[in-house]
C-alpha cells in the first residue's frame, strides 16, 4: 500500500482554503501526525510476535512537505534495520510471502486512519486560527495603546 486516499474531504479542502496558508500548514502536519501514529500503532499490533523487535522497529516519519513514512527504522543500540520482513512479506524467488500480514493490516486500518486524518486536521486547523486570531487582537490592543 503506498498511498492513502482520503474520501469525503471536499468540505475540509473548502474549509483550508478560506484561512490562511500558514493555518493550513500546520493544522495539516498535526493531522498527518495523528493519522501516522494510529497507522503505526494498528501495524505494530498487527506484526508477527516472534521476539517482539519487529514491531519496535515500525516508525514513523513526517517530512516537510506533509508526507508521513512509516516503515522500518534502526532499533536502539542497533547498527543496522531489521531485512528479514522481506521474506515474511515480500514475494521472493522461493516462492508467495511467508506472512503477509504489512499490506493486510495496513488496508484494515486505512478508514480508521483516514477519519482520524479529517477529524484531527479540522481539529487543528480551528485552533491555529484563533492561536492567529488571539495573537492579531494582542498586537492591534499593545499597538492602539501607544
């Protein structure tokens, strides 16, 4: 699964487009942010139980330009990123995957994800606009004063 298509997000574009684009920014990495947590905690509680530093190693990662990765990354202490996931749930030259559990659990979880998305972005999106607007009545009072 590679991209997360978001349905039903007419109203929170028409909602984004009427503040600013520094609103928009930030209440849309804090919704990528929560969307990303949840895809992770659904993946980890859904990775095979062997040692247990399989899901340990699932991480997430929210890039400038609102882009959430979430993948395999180095466990503490250790100098390399865990490769045995490819024959769990890759197709190899052997043969079908051995547990293909990442794409099955990744597909459960992407319509919780994608409400948690919208809900946490018009969430975030409102409290930056009065973060916005109580910082614009603060310097027109400090200014008329004067």
């Amino acid at each position: 699964m590679k991209n997360l298509e978001l349905e039903g997000a007419d109203f929170l574009l028409k909602q984004m487009k009427a503040f600013g684009p520094t609103v928009e920014k930030k209440a849309t990495k804090t919704g990528i942010r929560k969307a990303a947590r949840q895809m992770q905690r659904a993946l980890r509680a859904a990775a095979p139980r062997k040692s247990g530093r399989y899901a340990k190693q699932i991480g997430v990662k929210v890039g400038k330009r609102g882009i959430a990765w979430i993948g395999l990354r180095r466990g503490k202490g250790e100098t390399q990123t865990l490769y045995y996931y490819k024959s769990l749930d890759m197709k190899t030259k052997r043969g079908a995957p051995l547990n293909p559990w990442f794409e099955n659990a990744a597909k459960a979880a992407s319509q919780g994800v994608t409400t948690t998305l919208i809900d946490a972005t018009t969430v975030a999106l409102y409290d930056e606009a009065a973060k916005v607007y109580k910082r614009s009545m603060r310097n027109n009072a400090s200014g008329s004063s004067a």
